[in-house]
C-alpha cells in the first residue's frame, strides 16, 4: 500500500465518522472501554501471577499439604492438613524455619459495643504474619499462647 492510498483511505474514513456523529462516539466509546478493560486486566494478572506477592523472602514461601488418594473430589485428591495433623507435624518436622497454618474464607463473628457484626477472615496461627513479613501496625502480634484452649480470643484486623 502507498503512502498516497493509506493518506486517501484515513481522510475517507474520518469523513464518514464525522458525517455520522452517533456512530463516531459509539466507534470511540467501545474502543475506550476496550482499551480500558484490557489495560486493567492485565495490571491485576501482571500483579498476581507475573510479578508475584511482594513479601520479603517470597522465593522462601511454600505451601505444604498432604495427598491422600483414597479421599478424592471432583477436583481431585484431597490435599488439605487437618489441625491436628498441623499440630503433630509442626514440632517434628526440620526443613522448615517458621511453619504455621490458616484456614482462609472463614466466617467471624465480632461483638463491639454489643452490636454483634459477621465478617470474612481466615483463622491463623501464631507465625502466620512473621513467616509473611507483616509486623502490626498497633497493638501485637499472635503469639503461641493464643493457640492454647481456653485463651482469650485476639483479632488481626487489617
């Protein structure tokens, strides 16, 4: 294609979205909006998966479950550490420096100023956020006492 031709066809097409205004600010809003999704779409996986969790140590962080064949699910073996599996594990194991476990999605129930209130969180255990990097920002973090029967109940809110 010549430089003549590209010219003649570029002035052809904004002389027809200019006669037709309707068309030309349906033409440019859908190419925003495309534009737009794409570009956010592409922010959040870049964040997630390409460049990871920004952790400190990330590359040290491993997630650990067991594969029971005999107990399987439509989505295949089921992998997950029961507590107290968690428990007998975490004292006899060596490969790791710091081992703690969650169970994420949970719901919570929290009373303040007796108006009871239902939030998402997960239940963790005392070296979740030092193995993380995460210090608190006020007040402190779990510590293994907080793991024993009968403690006081303690809340990470973030």
């Amino acid at each position: 294609m010549t430089p003549d031709l590209f010219v003649q066809d570029l002035r052809i097409g904004l002389r027809v979205l200019l006669r037709d205004k309707g068309f030309c600010a349906l033409a440019v809003t859908v190419l925003a909006l495309g534009i737009c999704g794409v570009t956010t779409t592409f922010s959040v996986v870049n964040r997630a998966m390409l460049r990871g969790f920004s952790f400190p140590n990330a590359a040290r962080l491993v997630s650990v479950n067991f594969i029971d064949p005999t107990s399987k699910t439509v989505f295949g073996s089921n992998g997950q550490v029961t507590a107290k599996d968690f428990e007998d594990l975490r004292p006899t194991q060596k490969s790791f420096e710091l081992m703690a476990a969650y169970l994420n999605g949970s719901t919570v129930n929290v009373t303040v100023d007796g108006v009871p209130r239902r939030y998402t969180g997960a239940y963790v255990t005392d070296a979740f956020m030092r193995i993380l990097g995460v210090a608190p920002s006020l007040g402190r973090d779990l510590t293994p006492e907080d793991n024993t029967a009968g403690a006081e109940k303690v809340a990470l809110i973030g």
